[in-house]
C-alpha cells in the first residue's frame, strides 16, 4: 500500500518538475529517481530501527530470564544461610549448655580435690606415725599386749577396722582422681567437638555469604544491563518515531508540491500569475549563502563549533542569556516535536527547498515546542524558547541541519549550519 500511495505521488510530481518549475531544471527520469530515493532512505532506516526494537527486546526478555534464575539461586542461598544460622545458634546453645556443665563440674572438681587434699592428708599423717614407730605398725605387739581374751578380741577389731580405712582412703583416693581426669577429658572433648562444629558452621556461613554477595553482584550488574536495554529500545523507540515522522513530513511536502502544480496549471489557463514555491530558497546550495535564516542570535553568540569535541558535534551551539525566541529557519513541515532524553524539548523540520529535501533541528528548548507533528511553519516563525533541558549545560541553542532525513547518531548527512545562514 504504501508503495502504491508513492508511485501515485512520485508520478504527480514528477508531472510537475517537467515543467519550468522553480526546484530547478531536471529531467523527468531523474526527478524520478530522487523522489524514490528519499522515500526508500526513510523506510530502509526505518526497517533497520524496527529490527533493533525487535532484537532489543528479545535482548531484555532473555536479561529477565537470567535475572528469574539469579533471584531462584539467591532464594536457595538465602534459605541455606537461614538454616546454617539457625544451627549456629543451636551450637551456640549447647556450648553454653555446655559451659554451664563444666561450671558444674568445676564445682565438683573442687569438692573431690577437696576430698583428695583431706584424705592426701590422712595418709602422710599415717605414714608419718609409721614412720615414728620404725616403720610399720608391730600388729603382734598389740595383740599379745592383751590383758584377757575380750581385750585380745577388741584389739584385732580395731586393727582390722584400721586396715580396712586405710584400703578405703586408698581406693576413694584413686576413684576420685579418676574421676576428676574422666570428668576434664569429658569435658575438653566436648568443648572441642562444640568449637569445631561452630567453626565449621561459620566457615560455611561465611561461604554461602560470599555466594550471596557474588549472586547479587551479578544480579546488580544484570540490572544495570536490563537499564541499558531499556534505554537502547527507548532510543530506537523514539528513533522510530522520528523516522515516521519524516516519513509524513516530506509526502506532506510532495502533496503539497502537487497541489501546487495543479494550482499553477489552472492559473495557467485563467491567464492568471502564478505564486512562487513556497519552500523554495532564491540561493543556491552552499557557501554561506543564506539558504537559512539564523534560528537565534547571530554568528556572534556561537558557543561551540560543528565538528567539535572531535568531530562528535554535529551542529553549532548558539547561547544567549534572557528570554530568546527560537524561529523556524526555513518554511517547512514539522516531522517531530517532543521531548527528549538527550536533545530535551526539540523539533524536527523538514523542508524542500530547489528539489531537496532538509532537516533542521532545534534542541534544548526551555519548555515543549510551540509548534506540532505535522504542522506547516513559515520561515522566522516562533517555534520555542532558549532553554537548556536534555543533555545540557547552560542556556543555548543546539542547531543541526541535514542535506535529507535526520539520521541517528553518528547522524551522517549531517552539514556545518554556517555554510547555509547569512
């Protein structure tokens, strides 16, 4: 459909341009040929900005699915962190259990050492008496000494009693040594098992740590990529736009060319006068020649040069303080007025001016353009105010003109402003 409404267009035209018409002398079969060739230039770049939307979306679907299975492991990771504390803090528990134990046990380690000093005591004081009395007790001495029998009986009692305390003292002395050494080794084992569990329960805390932070980084840096991709199908979005918008301006513009030749045609049969083209330039292409008026300000108030900041400016900034009206500098079609992430509040107009098509652009306006997609302006109309929205830094004018369509950056077709003003 589209290259229908063009054939039927471009042949108008054409019909037009083979008359002494004032976009310049040109054969029927190269008007043609430059009216197809505009049109084709705008549709091929719009086909390579459809196919980048589409390549850029598929872009950011695959990101969120990476980010789904990121979010999935750093789910499973804080779950296994939830539980590795959970059991730290079990251990943590039992080794204050554990404490409290040896506390208890300390106490009765005293009370034993205690027994042990007693009994420790008992005995030297035995050995001692042994001592005293050449070395052991004469057992035989003690019985014959007797008086009568009972007294005999009495006294083998009693040094039965005694050895058998001795044998008493000896063996508690023993136990409770024992014990003590048993009850220490108990709790050191326990104490170590305790710690080391603890240790390694830290240690694989501090591992599933390290997997979360390195799970977020990745997260994080596949977030800022998901930013970059959403910028990138904002850019070729509004790219898009801009395209269309072209696209519409200059079949406007080849309208109006028709409708133009038409009313020259009947006012050629009427005998009447006909009016001049409206978007054509008395000046020839080139060398300063006035093809433009000055959008604001003069030569005078340029800031900054085409083919600056190495060949990256691709127009002239013109700054001046105060109030200053930014005008259309040439008669044309609107294809675009909106805002901008980078060129803030601009429009884009189109002219046709000795057969060719134009652009001009008129960025970081102070609020949204006067003027709308679509609409006629005539050279030296009000389009806006000097402002410094986008990407900008202080009040001034950013101004680029285009031998054809506006292209995206690093917007080859691009031509220095002050080869076209006064």
């Amino acid at each position: 459909m589209r290259q229908f409404w063009r054939n039927i267009v471009v042949g108008a035209v054409i019909v037009s341009m083979f008359t002494s018409f004032s976009w310049g002398s040109v054969s029927h079969a190269e008007s043609k040929k430059k009216l197809n060739n505009k049109l084709n230039n705008i549709e091929k770049k719009q086909d390579k900005s459809d196919e980048k939307l589409s390549g850029a979306k598929d872009q950011l679907e695959k990101n969120k699915e990476k980010q789904k299975d990121k979010q999935a492991k750093i789910d499973q990771i804080k779950s296994k962190i939830s539980t590795t504390k959970k059991q730290i803090t079990d251990i943590e528990d039992t080794i204050a259990n554990n404490k409290a134990d040896i506390s208890r046990m300390k106490k009765q380690i005293k009370s034993i050492k205690k027994r042990i000093k007693k009994r420790t005591k008992i005995l030297k004081d035995r050995i001692k008496s042994m001592y005293i009395n050449g070395g052991s007790v004469d057992y035989l001495s003690v019985l014959l000494g007797s008086n009568n029998f009972g007294e005999f009986l009495d006294r083998v009692f009693f040094l039965n009693k005694i050895s058998d305390q001795d044998k008493k003292i000896i063996k508690s002395q023993k136990e409770d040594k024992a014990e003590v050494e048993k009850q220490q080794a108990s709790i050191q084992k326990k104490l170590k098992e305790n710690q080391s569990k603890k240790a390694s329960l830290e240690s694989l805390n501090s591992q599933l740590s390290d997997q979360k932070a390195e799970q977020k980084r990745l997260m994080k840096k596949l977030e800022e990529e998901q930013g970059h991709i959403e910028k990138m199908i904002m850019t070729q979005k509004e790219k898009k736009k801009t395209l269309e918008g072209q696209e519409a301006a200059v079949r406007q513009l080849i309208k109006e060319a028709k409708q133009r030749e038409q009313r020259r045609k009947a006012n050629k049969q009427n005998n009447s006068p006909s009016k001049p083209e409206a978007y054509s330039a008395s000046s020839s292409d080139g060398g300063g020649n006035g093809m433009f008026i000055w959008p604001a300000g003069n030569r005078g108030a340029i800031s900054d040069y085409y083919g600056a900041r190495g060949g990256t400016h691709k127009g002239i900034d013109i700054a001046v303080n105060g109030a200053v009206k930014i005008k259309a500098a040439q008669s044309g079609v609107v294809a675009r007025a909106y805002h901008s992430s980078s060129y803030g509040n601009v429009a884009f107009i189109n002219h046709r001016i000795n057969g060719n098509i134009y652009t001009t652009v008129y960025a970081h306006m102070r609020s949204r353009p006067m003027v709308s997609k679509g609409q006629k302006v005539q050279q030296g109309q009000q389009i806006g105010w000097m402002g410094s929205t986008g990407q900008s830094t202080g009040q001034h004018l950013h101004f680029e003109i285009y031998k054809g369509q506006w292209t995206p950056p690093p917007h080859p077709g691009t031509v220095n402003p002050l080869n076209y003003l006064p």
